[in-house]
C-alpha cells in the first residue's frame, strides 16, 4: 500500500522505532526523554553511527527506562543522544515558539545585528545590519552601521553578551560607539530597545533595479527563506522580468536558511522553470531511504509557486551572490542547487557549511512524532518540549554535498564595520564589488583599505527559534511492504 505524507506540516511512518512495548508503564519523570529518543531512533540522519540509538541498545523494558532516568535534564538527554559531529541539531522547550520561528514570528525589538570581538581581550562590540520595518527599533534614533559597546551600562564581554541580549529581559539600553580607523570609542549616545511578541519580519528587505550605464542590474536582500513570503519573492521577480533585468546580485549575507521548498522556488526564479531539470537529491537515513524511490528523493526545478502563480523567471545563466559566514543552509543550498547549470560568483567570505535539512518534532506518536498543525489536539498535553533534527542530507544535479567547511568565496571581501553602507545603494561596499564584476568599472566608492574587518562570533539571527535551520517541507510518498 502507499500511504502520502507531508513532511513538517503532515507526515506518519509506519515503521517500528522500537523494540520496547510501546504500552509498557513508563516513568512520569522521562516523558520528554522518551519522546526523544523514539523520535531520533527512527528519523536521525546518524541513527546508525550513534551507539545509544541502536535498534538492540535495549533488552529489556527496565534497561529502557533507566537509561531515559539517568539524565533528567532534557536539554542534556537531547544531546547524549546526538552524533558527536552534529552541530546543528536542537530542542526547544515550547513547540509553538519553534514553530512560529519557522514561520518568521519571533519575539524581537526588530534591531537585527552582529557581535564581533575586538582587542585581546573578551570585549566585543555590536553592530547593526537592517532594522526590520514596523519594529520597535525602527521607531527609534538606530539604523545600519551604528555601533554599540555596552548593554545597560555593561561593556559587552564573550562571557555575558548572551544574558544582556539575549536574556529574560525585554527592555534594554544600548550604549553605542564610534570607529575611527581601527579603534571603537563609547560615546554617550543611548538607545532604549524593547522586544515585542508576534513581531513578523519579510524577508525580502530590499528589491530594487539599478541602470547602470543603461545595464539593468537586478539586487535583491533576501534575509530568510520563510514560506509565508514565497509569493512576495516571486513578485520581486516579476518586476525584475518587467525591469528587463539581465544580471542578478542576490544579497544573503545575513541569510540562515529556512524552507527548502522556498530555496527550491528562488533558484527555479533564477535559473528557469524546466521541471525536468534535477535541483536537489535528499538522503536520508537507511531506515527511510530504503522506503522511498529515486523519484521520490529528487526535487526539481519549479513553473509555479505552492499557490500556483507562475514563477516569473530570469533564466540567467549566470548570478553574484552576496554571502558570509553568517548565510547557512538553504542559503547555501541554492548556491549548491544552481551550480551545474549556473556560474555562481561568490562575493564576500566563506559560509557557515550546513548541508543538512530537519524536521520539527513534538510528542505525537500517532504522527511518528512529526509536527502537523492540524493535529496539535494529538499532542501529549504533559509535553511541549520539541525537537528539530537533522534527518537528511542534500546533493545537487552533480552530486556534490560536502560543504561543512562552507563553500569558499571566488571574490573575498569581508564587511567593513566602519564602512558599512546602505544596503541597496551603488556604493555599498559588497554590491559595489558586485557591479564592478558585471560592468568591469570601478564604482565612485571609496577603494582605501578597510577600517575593521574580524570574524562574526554571533549573529542575532542564531538566537531566533529557527536559527540556522533548514526545513523540509514538500509532499513525498513513502510504499511499504
């Protein structure tokens, strides 16, 4: 028999996940940690190569349920139960926080920034990459490329970043900064923030045309690959199609991934709507790869969105591409997608290396533990505690899938924190490098050395309920024996 599943927003596996007696009496105290490990002994991409997941770990009941109580904590469970080499899996105690994060709704002052250190010692300091428009920080004297040291009159440190920004606290001042030349001075302006629930960012921040000596120059700032905007993307391409834009600069410095289908949709934008053209090929775990055809493991290039409007498409056969250590997964992902069929100029540094894809997990065994929206009723109402596995592995039309060092850039340039720009604007350091590569002539921007360059240790981004998670989300039809 066949029987149709919907990964992430329906999905239901007939296949054993355990040799325990799924009715034997199971200790209060390890609920969440049972969820957890039926859930990963199924769908766990390394299943096989993590010795406490093994099908025979457990002889008897008793051995089970020991093994759950011996680690309470289920944040520390989660991760006793991961392959040692997995830097990406995750758990969250509220499945709906997960869940909204997927969608792009998180609890925000919509200041989206990056932490670098600065010095020898473990001050860092912030600065900011957009404001997402209707915020709280949009209302107040913040924008691009301002500078902050201190958090309520604390200097930022290595060791207390997370508690002043990332804490329990929903109001906090900023005490910002100025660089000049390689040194970051306070200053005594202040800036008061407060993060709001329910705050939804578009990720299409920035669309626009450039004419550059009668060249049409499409640019476009993508910041998250989030379902609910897929038919705002393709609408940004529309107006490239009536622009007649022929050259493309596709911004995701500052993208972490999200939906693989919505990467799916934005390469088909790029490249063409030849649905007989492979994009992607998953690989999954043995127990369910074995399930699942060659058709079925294959994902190609799309004519119409979810909603059925027609993909408007550039047809290029070439595209620059703007991204950082801080654009991951399905960032990377179209990059890796469109590469047999398109010549990807990467401009600016090496990214974050995820070629993994996961999906959201609750306590629902009667769903094989995959979140449905429309089975939450279904959802053990003693657990909310979530999971969000990495379970499979994607490779493009060639093969290629081993980028966990990232995938290099052919032009390096690192942002200048001194000189950041306007996102958008000709001038800008990244686009401009970008412009230079299409036209051959050198931009009115400033070509002195930079300011101050370093390494992002943190982006706000990561500390948002989906992080840099890449999601499956398509239809896929499972035949069992």
């Amino acid at each position: 028999m066949k029987k149709y599943l919907l990964l992430l927003v329906g999905l239901g596996v007939l296949l054993t996940s355990c040799n325990n007696d799924d009715d034997a009496p199971l200790p209060t105290n390890v609920v969440v940690q049972n969820f957890m490990w039926r859930a990963m002994n199924l769908w766990y991409f390394w299943q096989g190569e993590v010795p406490n997941l093994a099908d025979n770990k457990f002889s008897t009941d008793k051995e089970y349920n020991d093994f759950l109580s011996a680690t309470p904590n289920p944040s520390d469970f989660y991760e006793s139960i991961q392959f040692s080499e997995d830097r990406f899996s995750f758990s969250g105690e509220d499945y709906t926080t997960l869940v909204n994060g997927l969608n792009g709704i998180s609890k925000s002052n919509g200041m989206e920034f990056g932490l670098v250190r600065f010095g020898s010692g473990d001050d860092i300091f912030g600065y900011v990459r957009y404001i997402i428009p209707g915020s709280d920080a949009a209302g107040k004297d913040i924008d691009r490329g301002d500078i902050f040291t201190r958090v309520d009159g604390q200097q930022l440190t290595g060791s207390n970043f997370g508690d002043l920004l990332f804490g329990d606290n929903d109001s906090y001042t900023l005490g910002m900064a100025t660089i000049s030349g390689n040194e970051i001075t306070d200053n005594n302006d202040q800036v008061s923030l407060t993060k709001e629930e329910g705050l939804t960012e578009n990720p299409v921040l920035v669309s626009t045309t450039l004419d550059i000596n009668g060249q049409k120059i499409g640019y476009i700032m993508y910041n998250g690959f989030t379902r609910g905007f897929d038919e705002e993307l393709n609408d940004a391409f529309g107006q490239f199609v009536a622009d007649n834009v022929t050259e493309l600069v596709l911004d995701m410095r500052y993208n972490p991934g999200g939906s693989v289908n919505s990467s799916r949709l934005l390469a088909s934008m790029i490249y063409g709507t030849n649905t007989n053209d492979l994009y992607i090929r998953q690989r999954w775990n043995n127990k369910i790869q074995s399930q699942l055809s060659a058709a079925q493991l294959e994902d190609r290039f799309a004519a119409t969105t979810n909603d059925g409007s027609p993909i408007n498409t550039l047809n290029l056969s070439k595209v620059y591409v703007i991204a950082t250590n801080s654009s991951a997964s399905a960032s990377e992902l179209v990059m890796n997608g469109l590469a047999p069929y398109v010549d990807v100029i990467h401009i600016g540094e090496t990214t974050r290396g995820k070629n993994e894809f996961s999906i959201t997990m609750v306590d629902d065994p009667g769903n094989d533990y995959v979140y449905n929206k429309s089975r939450e009723g279904s959802i053990n109402p003693e657990n909310s505690w979530a999971i969000q596995p990495l379970v499979g592995r994607n490779e493009n039309a060639d093969g290629f899938f081993d980028y966990t060092d990232g995938l290099a850039p052919d032009i390096v340039l690192p942002e200048d924190y001194g000189n950041l720009g306007v996102l958008g604007d000709v001038n800008e350091p990244l686009l401009a490098r970008a412009i230079e590569e299409i036209t051959g002539v050198t931009s009115k921007r400033a070509l002195g050395t930079p300011q101050m360059t370093g390494k992002v240790i943190m982006g706000s981004e990561m500390q948002k309920p989906g992080k840099d998670n890449m999601f499956l989300d398509k239809p896929i039809t499972l035949s069992f024996r």
